[in-house]
C-alpha cells in the first residue's frame, strides 16, 4: 500500500495503520541516524522523536510537495541536528563506534575479517570527518537512494546545492580511504 494511502487512512481515524509506516521506515530511518554519527540508543531515541512528530503533524503532510520519507526524513535530520546541538553543548561526543559485529558476522576467516573490521573503521571515520551538510547529502542520496529533490527537500537547499556537495563529498571520502603512501 502507498504511503499517502496510509496516511489518507490514519487521518480518517485509523491510527493503528500509523504501524506500517513505522515498520516501513523504521530501519532505514535507524540506519540514516546511525550513518550520521549517532550511537544504537541515540538513534532509537531520535527515530522515536522521529515518528512521534509525525505522527502529530500527519495532517501537515502535503502529498503535492513530496513524497511521505522526504518529508519523514526532514523532519529526523532536524531531530537529529537538535540532539547534536544539545550533545555540543554538553561537550559530548555523538560519533559512534565502528560496527564490528558486522564484521565478525560477514567474514569467517581471522585475517578476512580484521581486514574487513579495518575497512568498516575507516569508512566510518571518513565518514565521520565529513562536513554535516556534506555527510547528511550524501548519506540521504547514496545510502537512502533518495533522488537529487528529494534530497534538497531534506536539506532545503537547491538540486544544483545537492550535487555539488555529493561531488565534494565523493571526492573528500576518496581521499581519505586511498592507500597511503610511504615516503
């Protein structure tokens, strides 16, 4: 079923449709959130926020300005600009550690999977050293695989804006992970 169906039969009463959209988006929102730095129990924090402020302004919702996640996704990179603010000002840092369960999971040979588990961190850390409008542009587009309008959408800024910061995002990230050299 289509996201503004659901919608349509959330405000018409039926609250407990409410339940797909949460389980449609609940793990790319959980995976948005965990790409932007954010630690496990942060992210269910901010995609609680999250659907919570959606669901209150559902009838906000405009179908005619976009679809359903840009708007989802909107209003979670604000949660999560709003947590990073609070978290700043309490001298924390937000930034997550490396998956490694994913490596341990994937690779079953030691050497494999340390290998792998290194990669995992310095994609993360590159990642993590990228510029916010930068990291959040690209995640939404290379990751959440949203289109070029609806990632200006998310982060009210102009296509042409969304391109360039995919571009110096790509090259930032390509520079980090190239192999060094020993001099």
């Amino acid at each position: 079923m289509e996201d503004e169906r659901v919608v349509e039969q959330i405000l018409r009463g039926n609250r407990q449709a409410f339940r797909l959209l949460v389980l449609r988006y609940e793990r790319p929102l959980f995976r948005f959130l965990r790409l932007l730095g954010f630690d496990a129990t942060s992210c269910e924090d901010l995609a609680q926020q999250t659907f919570l402020a959606a669901f209150r302004a559902l009838a906000d919702f405009d179908a005619s300005r976009g679809r359903f996640s840009t708007w989802l996704f909107t209003i979670a990179k604000r949660h999560a600009a709003h947590e990073r603010e609070r978290a700043h000002r309490r001298y924390e840092t937000a930034f997550g550690e490396a998956p490694e369960a994913i490596s341990r999971n994937t690779a079953p040979d030691p050497a494999e999977a340390a290998s792998l588990s290194q990669l995992v961190r310095s994609l993360d850390a590159a990642l993590g050293s990228l510029p916010e409008e930068l990291r959040s542009t690209f995640l939404l587009s290379q990751i959440q695989e949203l289109s070029l309008e609806e990632v200006a959408a998310v982060e009210e800024c102009a296509v042409g804006t969304v391109k360039s910061r995919i571009f110096r995002a790509r090259e930032r990230l390509r520079l980090a992970l190239a192999p060094k050299e020993i001099a």
